[in-house]
C-alpha cells in the first residue's frame, strides 16, 4: 500500500495541475485569503509555503526561481517587498487553513487559505442614505 507518498493529482492532467496551482498560489499571494476546496488547498499549501521560504532572502537567483512559478510581476515584488518581510521571523507554517463546512452542490469541504498574519478588515463602512421621493423634489 502507498499510503500518503507524493502528492494529490486532484484528477487533472499535469499541464491543467500545474496551471491550476500557479494561479492559486498567485491569487493567495495577490488577495493573501482565498476560498476552494480543502484538497486543493493543502497541495497550494505546499508550493506557497516553498515559495515563501525562498523569497525571504532577497537575491537575483531566489527571484528568478520563484518567476519560474508565478508570473505577474506585480505579484513578485508584492512578495518579496511586502509578505517575505513579515514572515522573516518565522520558520515556516506561513499559511492557515480554516474550515468552512460543505459546499452545497456537490458536498466538497470548504476551506479558506489565508497567509498567518492576515488581517481582516473590520472597519465600519460608511452607510449611504438612501434619497426618498421627497427628498428628490
């Protein structure tokens, strides 16, 4: 028996595997909380978090190697300028996942994957009023 050798091939081909993990990844690092499936996010988890690792030394070889993987630029410098700087601390573990329960069409369990230090943003919005018929007169 095989019991949890390799990784998880989530019934895709290699080239549509591999596509869909890069983008997943860049869009964690682009909005740093994203929702999916708790099978697709523990196999992002693992490319995210070696991806993390690397960025926190700042050198043209780490870049590179990471451009191998994500593509945006804007994405690239976010990572190395802004999340590997807060992760330097830590010695690895930079991802959560928090369960969110049953998807309601096929039954897939939910998760959000979130980087550790994500902060909701719990700011009152201001309310609009709404204009009534007399007001508009």
């Amino acid at each position: 028996m095989n019991h949890k050798s390799g990784f998880n091939p989530l019934s895709r081909t290699s080239a549509h595997r591999r596509a869909m993990s890069r983008n997943m990844v860049t869009s964690l690092f682009r909005y740093e909380r994203i929702t999916t499936t708790k099978a697709k996010a523990l196999e992002v988890r693992k490319a995210a978090e070696k991806l993390i690792t690397r960025s926190k030394i700042d050198s043209v070889h780490n870049r590179r190697q990471v451009a191998r993987y994500i593509q945006d630029e804007i994405i690239l410098a976010k990572l190395f300028t802004n999340i590997a700087p807060r992760m330097k601390e830590r010695q690895g573990g930079y991802t959560r996942i928090v369960k969110l329960g049953f998807r309601k069409g096929d039954a897939a369990d939910m998760v959000i994957l979130e980087l550790v230090d994500y902060e909701l943003d719990t700011s009152e919005k201001p309310v609009k009023e709404k204009k009534t018929a007399k007001a508009a007169e």
